[in-house]
C-alpha cells in the first residue's frame, strides 16, 4: 500500500528552494508565503508563482496573515532571517509576552501556537552565527527559540554544516533543525533513545548527513522563562554552550561536536560553468582587471574615518581567480553586476577572466537551470536570489530521510 504524502505548509519561500527540495512522491506544498519587506515589485514571488503556479500562494506579509488562513498540514518548513529574538514583558499583551515587531521568528511561533491541529512536524534552516548571537550573551537568542519550541510540544535535532563536505558544489555552511511534536511517533522514540546515539547514527539528519563525533555530548538545563532567559542565558560566558550538534528534549539539551563523514562523488565549481555559452557582458574589462587584483589581494596599508581618525588596515589575500577543482565559495546576495568587487566570484575561461552567469549560480545552489529567468528579472536580481537561497540537495537528503524516518522505513 503506498505511503500517504505528507502536507506541507513553506514560509519564507524566495524563489522556492524548500519546494523544489521536497516536492514529488513524499511530500505536497499546499500552501506557501512569500513576501520581501523593503520592495514595491514582489520579484521572488513573481519567479515562485511563475514556476509552480498562485493556487494556495500567499505574497503578504506573514505576520498579517491569520493563521487560520493557513490550512492543516503536517510539515512547516521555512529559512526565517537571523533576528534578536529576545522577548520582554509588555503591559499591552494580555499573555506578558512580545517578541521585537517584524521579526519572523515570532510569525513561526504565533502559527504554531494558534493552530489547533499543530503540524507534527518542522524543518527550518538559518545562518550558523544564530548558535553564538548576540555577541553579549552567546547562544541566548538560541536558547529563546528552543525554548519556546519546548513550551509548544516539541522535541528539536540541530546540526550546522557546509553543503560541500557531503559533495555539493558550494561551501554553503548552515543550520538545519527539525522539530518532532509530542503527538508524533518520533518524539516517542526520541524519548526512549540514547541521546548521543540519536545525534550521530539514530537521528533524521544523522541518517541523511552521516557524522563521527569529536566530543562527548555536554547537557543544557533550560530554565526559566523566555523573558527570564533573555535577561540571563549565559550573561558571563564568553562562547555559545551550543556545539554544532544538538538536540532538546522536554527542556534539556545534549549538544556534541560533530565531524562530517563521506566518502562519495563531489561536484566543485568547474564542473557547473557555462563555457562556450557564455555571453559578453559576464567577462571583464581590460581597464577593471587593477581594481580587481587590488580587492581580491592582501592589504597592509593606513586608512581614515571621515572624523580623519588614521587607522592600520589589513586583510589576507582571496585566491583570484577562484579555483575550479574545488567546491566553490558561498554564494553572495552582491554576487551580480559588473562592478569589481573582493566578494564576487571570477573564474578564468579561454576567452579571459570573467563572472559567473545566473545559469552557474542556480547550479552551485542546485537550482534547474533557468529557475530564476522571467521577464523582468534582471541578471542581477536573479544572482541576489541565489545568494538567499539554499543548497536544494540537502533539503531533498533531509527530506527523504524525514519521510523515512515517519514511516519508519
């Protein structure tokens, strides 16, 4: 008997990189949102309605949206922007609590927390600084999320890593979490586990993105309130207790260090360029080529504010132009446009230096060629999308582990 796909809600969306990663026999998108802030022409949700259609699409601003406008599902995924998700207490919220306005994290949480049917399920991705910010208190906005996670009925696995250590093209290093409700089997499981054994063999993103461990896993008590832990995680800790490994359950955190382990195929930044296809505009100017050399290069020099305060400047070298035999760097929101820059790539052709096309950049992330191309889209819109995108191979690794792991496969 076939299995049931399973129901999936995506915040966040950009130009559809959770969907592509999931979407097929395991999983069915019904219902997504997209909506960019500081932008009169909705451009991603332009290339996402393009590519999958407006039926059950949302471009509005998230937190405007009731939730019950949002139907069931068992699944929410989303990449939500690395905030301040600390909380105060307000005489104006009835329940004494308030997350900063605008900040989406809290747009996750009033979801889950209003849904009567809450999903069983949650598959988020974030920066890796989200494990160590604010600089202040190390791990504190971290510790703020789980909790609330806690509170809501969740068990939550973390792992942070860099997409090209399992053979993806790009070094693109992030967090991945999964969240299991208390009514899931998995949350059963997770109870009667070994934690560790969880972490580095048992667990869904162990399973998907195979580790050995480098420490022995380290316990977190989470106490307190969401204001209580604002005001005090970790108020004298000089680093983040979070490793890049972890997992909490009913308010304790087990948190290792973990090493990736693959041994398969790799894909590096030669083996996604264009070549011969590759039109005038991408290759650089004569007269450019100095500027170039002199960002990509190493600096020891003097420099000054506008207040005229002199200073020592120095920065190390970039490897100019970018080595083809290796995954590439992560891909930059700046990635697009002619101008010199230290952050761009440059590869090296038979016809000169140039910069990658939005073809090359949609590979690096996985993307199918021509994912982003619409009229009106311009090339260097299409390059600031890949720069917030994800790596699609690890959602679809993460995925079908998930899915395995729900039907105990």
């Amino acid at each position: 008997m076939p299995k049931k796909k399973l129901k999936v809600a995506e915040l966040f969306a950009g130009v559809g990189g959770f969907r592509l990663g999931l979407e097929g026999p395991s999983y069915d998108i019904v219902w997504s949102n997209q909506w960019e802030p500081s932008t009169k022409i909705q451009h991603a949700s332009m290339v996402y309605e393009a590519r999958f259609g407006n039926e059950n699409h949302s471009n509005e601003d998230i937190a405007t949206v009731p939730t019950t406008n949002i139907p069931d599902h068992d699944l929410l995924v989303g990449g939500f922007p690395c905030q301040d998700y600390s909380v105060a207490t307000t005489l104006q919220n009835s329940k004494g609590l308030k997350g900063k306005k605008g900040v989406l994290w809290w747009s996750i949480h009033r979801i889950l927390e209003e849904k009567k049917n809450k999903p069983k399920y949650l598959f988020l991705e974030n920066v890796d600084r989200l494990l160590k910010s604010p600089s202040t208190q190390r791990g504190r906005d971290f510790a703020v999320m789980l909790q609330s996670l806690n509170e809501l009925g969740y068990a939550v696995e973390w792992r942070v890593f860099n997409a090209a250590d399992y053979g993806m093209p790009q070094r693109r290093r992030r967090i991945f979490f999964i969240g299991y409700h208390r009514t899931s089997l998995i949350y059963n499981k997770i109870e009667k586990s070994n934690k560790l054994n969880w972490l580095l063999q048992d667990g869904t993103i162990a399973k998907a993105f195979p580790v050995k461990a480098t420490e022995l896993l380290e316990e977190i008590e989470l106490q307190g309130s969401l204001v209580e832990i604002t005001k005090t995680f970790n108020k004298k800790g000089k680093l983040s207790p979070f490793l890049n490994t972890g997992l909490l359950f009913n308010g304790k955190v087990y948190t290792t260090k973990a090493k990736s382990k693959y041994n398969g195929k790799r894909t590096f930044l030669g083996d996604v360029l264009q070549n011969g296809e590759v039109t005038p505009e991408f290759f650089i100017n004569e007269k450019d080529q100095p500027k170039w050399e002199y960002l990509k290069g190493a600096k020891k020099e003097k420099r000054k504010t506008k207040g005229g305060f002199e200073y020592n400047y120095s920065e190390g070298a970039m490897v100019y132009p970018d080595a083809l035999n290796n995954a590439s760097r992560t891909i930059i929101t700046g990635e697009g446009g002619k101008s010199p820059s230290r952050f761009k790539h440059v590869v090296t052709s038979n016809r000169g230096l140039r910069h990658l096309t939005p073809i090359e950049l949609e590979r690096l992330n996985m993307f199918p060629d021509n994912h982003t191309k619409l009229d009106g889209i311009s090339d260097t819109k299409r390059a600031f999308f890949m720069g917030n995108a994800l790596v699609v191979g690890v959602v679809k690794k993460i995925g079908e582990a998930l899915y395995n792991q729900i039907n105990q496969i």
